[in-house]
C-alpha cells in the first residue's frame, strides 16, 4: 500500500468515525455523553469493545543523544485519556527474545530498561498496559514480521483492535493484520488518533473472530 493511500484510508476513516460518534450522542449530546450512557468504550455493554496497542520507542517515548528516555509530547496525556475511558492499551514492540522465555519475563527486563534511563517528570504509566505487552520470542517473530501483531489480536478477543507507531511500515503492517492503524505524531494530524474516534469504534457492528 503506498504512503497516500494509507493517509487517505486514514483520513476517511476519521471522517467516518466522526461521523459515528455524532449518531451515538444523538443531538445537543457529546461523545464522552453517549460512551458513558452504554457503560464506557473499554468494557462489553453489548459485546462491545476496542483495545489499544502502541509501538513504542518513538510512539510513546523517545531516547535522546544522552541516553535519557522520556515521553513523546502528547503521549502521557493520551494514555491518560484513554484511561480515563476505561480503554486498554498494550504494547506490540521488539526486544531480544534472549530476554526471557515469556512475554512476561521479556516485559519486565524491559520496563528495567527503560526506567534505568528515565528522565519524565512523571513515570511511564507500566501500570495501564498489564499483561497486554507483546515481544518476539524468537528471531523469527521480531517486526515486521506479522506474529506479534496475530498474538495480540488474539489476545483481545472479540475488541476491535487499534495499532499506532511512528512509521508508514508499521501502520502498514498492522493494518494488514486486521487493525484500525494510526500514524502518530505527523504535522498537521493529531498527535495521536483522537481518544472519541477511539471510543467510537467499539460501538460500531463487532468483529467476528475471523475477521481481519
């Protein structure tokens, strides 16, 4: 898929999404009115639901010349808003799989990577994210290859699933693997795909379990 082919899904897809969430507040009514109303974009009012993984160096952190790693601007407030409407997050991101044997095991010789280096006046929110950190466990399924965006998905069941990252190749591969993708931190876009669009997607027609 070329670059403006992906901007131009990309583009349509919020107009659609903005759509959606003006039908689900209904007139004189706001998103976060409608969301609340069917008991929050993050939980099963219905069966539905929508889950959202990150990349993350360079999508949510940055590590400077110094070594020192901080929030990208925007990213804490993002995730907060997103906790704020009871959305999950994960990570879909490449370590060594010499890291440990379990996704478990890799996240958290991670999380002591990156909070050796860390110089944000607030922590990295570790806590959102849970068991929903994804790395490769072997050579094989580092990105790009397509298995650790397939174990995500799974992993979240019958959500809708969102992917952003910083670069064309990753928003191209989660898209191919079934993801509503978002290019973060482009001029002229929202920094991150905007949290009410997010919400959004939950109430639209749910996925099967052979969708995407």
């Amino acid at each position: 898929m070329r670059k403006a082919t992906v901007r131009k899904a990309t583009w349509y897809l919020l107009l659609a999404l903005g759509g959606c969430v003006v039908a689900l507040a209904g007139p004189g009514e706001g998103s976060a009115a409608a969301v609340h109303r069917t008991g929050g974009a993050g939980g099963r009012a219905g069966g539905a639901c929508v889950r959202v993984y990150f990349d993350l160096g360079e999508t949510l952190v940055h590590t400077a010349e110094d070594k020192s790693v901080r929030y990208l601007p925007h990213a804490a407030e993002h995730l907060r808003a997103l906790r704020a409407r009871h959305i999950p997050v994960g990570l879909i991101t490449n370590v060594p799989p010499s890291w440990g044997s379990t996704d478990a095991e890799r996240a958290a010789e991670l999380k002591k990577v990156i909070d050796k280096d860390w110089k944000d006046s607030q922590p990295f929110a570790w806590s959102d994210f849970g068991d929903r950190i994804f790395t490769p466990r072997t050579e094989a399924e580092r990105k790009p290859a397509p298995a650790l965006w397939q174990r995500a998905k799974k992993a979240a069941g019958s959500c809708r699933v969102v992917y952003q990252a910083e670069t064309t190749d990753e928003v191209e591969a989660g898209a191919s693997a079934g993801y509503v993708s978002y290019q973060v931190n482009r001029r002229h876009w929202p920094a991150f795909m905007p949290v009410p669009l997010i919400a959004a997607l939950a109430h639209l027609p749910g996925r099967g379990p052979d969708e995407g």
